[in-house]
C-alpha cells in the first residue's frame, strides 16, 4: 500500500523531537489531521453510494477525492476566515486524499 504525501508527512512529524517544532507547524500538523478526520464520513458517504468502487482503482480513488474535496470547499467557504482559507487554498484535497485512500 503507498502512501499519499500527507500521510508520510504525518508520519515524518511524529519522528522529529517536539521541542524542534515551532507552534505554527504544530497547529498546521493538528488541523490537518482533523480535516482528515472530518473528511472520512464524507468519503464513507461516496463508498456507500458507489459499492462497486474498487480499492486499487485510481479512477474510484480521483472520482472520491474530487467529491470530498468539493464538499470540503464548501464547508471552507462556510467557515469563513483563516481556517476556512486554509480548506479552500488546498487543506480539503488533502484532507480529502486521505480520507478516500482511508475508505476504499
């Protein structure tokens, strides 16, 4: 199984001694692993409601992220401000990248 970018990433952070973090990559670190949480329903919902989606199948995957990635935008605009922002400028397809690698 391969890893998207951001899942090493979040690999690779729990690997460098905190005291070399500064607070900002921390905080980024923590929210975009609750975009992710916040985007596994979504992606559970598109399994559902597409069961013949094959796990290995980059075209199930694609079609997956484009939709939580859309609804992700959404919410973003919803939210407004610095956090909505960072959903919109790229936050929602990563979060929304591991979340369909999670469910299918």
């Amino acid at each position: 199984m391969s890893f998207s970018k951001s899942e090493n990433k979040s690999t690779d952070l729990n690997q460098i001694p905190a005291e070399t973090l500064s607070r900002q990559e921390v905080r980024k670190y923590d929210l975009e692993n609750k975009l992710a949480e916040l985007a596994v329903p979504l992606a559970q919902a598109w399994k559902d409601n597409h069961p013949d989606a094959q796990p290995g199948c980059e075209a199930d995957l694609d079609a997956c992220v484009l939709a939580v990635a859309i609804e992700m935008a959404i919410a973003g605009e919803a939210v407004g401000g610095p956090v909505g922002a960072l959903i919109t400028d790229g936050g929602g397809v990563a979060a929304a990248s591991v979340a369909c690698r999670r469910v299918l």
